[in-house]
C-alpha cells in the first residue's frame, strides 16, 4: 500500500518530466524526503517501462555508476557510457580535489627525505656539510682528526 502523499508526489514528478524537466533518481528521492531511494527508482522505472520517458543522457556523480537522466517523451535511449577505468577516477578525483593533491605531494616528499632538515649552524655544529640540496655527515675519522689538532 502506498500512501497518498507519495502518490501527490508522484504526479509532480510527472508534471515536471511533462513540462521539459530533466530528472535524475536523487531529483525524484529529493522531492519526496521520508520516502526511500527504491520508491524514487521505482516510479521512474513504471514511467519508464509505459513509454511515457527515455534516458536523454547520463550523468556521473563522484561514487558509483553513470546514472540515467530521463525525459519526457517516447524517444530513443542515449548510450550507456563505458565504465571508467581506475586512472579515469583517479584523474578525475585529482581534477576536483588540487589542495588534497598538493597536501599528499608535500607529504610525500617530506618522507622520501634522506637528509635532515639543519639549519646551517646547527649543521656545523653537529659536523654536517651541505652537498647539493642536503646535508652530508663527515665520516667520523675526519672529525676525531680535525678535533685533536
């Protein structure tokens, strides 16, 4: 049994797939807050199945599969996408997110490090010298040397 309100909102569903609007299962759930996501899935597959709707397009969110936009109207279906490969969602997830990316590549960089992070005195102090962009330890032979004389 169905209740009436989820009737009402079924019909504006309808209404606005008739008056040219495009429509995704999230826009349907979205009209219909205490109703569940396999109501919303439900009352565009009846449309559906009747002839009354056809897929325009597809959209894809950040999770999941590509999902049907439907609209008004017998037609013919628009293709389903392919599956995005693994590189295609993590080129796509790097594209939306550059302060997270930059983040981890500092963070990355920041562990490959071989060399520790001196200040030039304190190097000095501790008998470090710099070659190229880090700092090299004397061996300890040199040091006990330079140290006696």
């Amino acid at each position: 049994m169905i209740r009436p309100e989820l009737r009402r909102i079924a019909a504006k569903v309808r209404a606005r797939l008739q008056s040219g609007e495009a429509l995704t299962w999230r826009d349907v759930w979205a009209m219909a807050p205490d109703a569940s996501r396999t109501w919303a899935h439900d009352t565009l597959r009846k449309l559906y199945r009747k002839g009354e709707i056809h897929v325009a397009d597809w959209t894809r969110s950040m999770q999941g599969p590509a999902m049907p936009v439907y609209c008004w109207g017998a037609g013919v279906d628009a293709p389903r996408p392919a599956n995005m490969t693994n590189a295609e969602k993590c080129e796509r997830w790097r594209a939306a997110h550059p302060d997270k990316v930059a983040l981890a590549r500092k963070r990355d960089v920041f562990k490959r490090r071989r060399s520790p992070i001196l200040d030039p005195i304190t190097a000095a102090m501790l008998g470090y010298t710099r070659r190229g962009t880090g700092w090299v330890k004397k061996n300890a032979a040199s040091t006990t040397q330079e140290a006696m004389k």
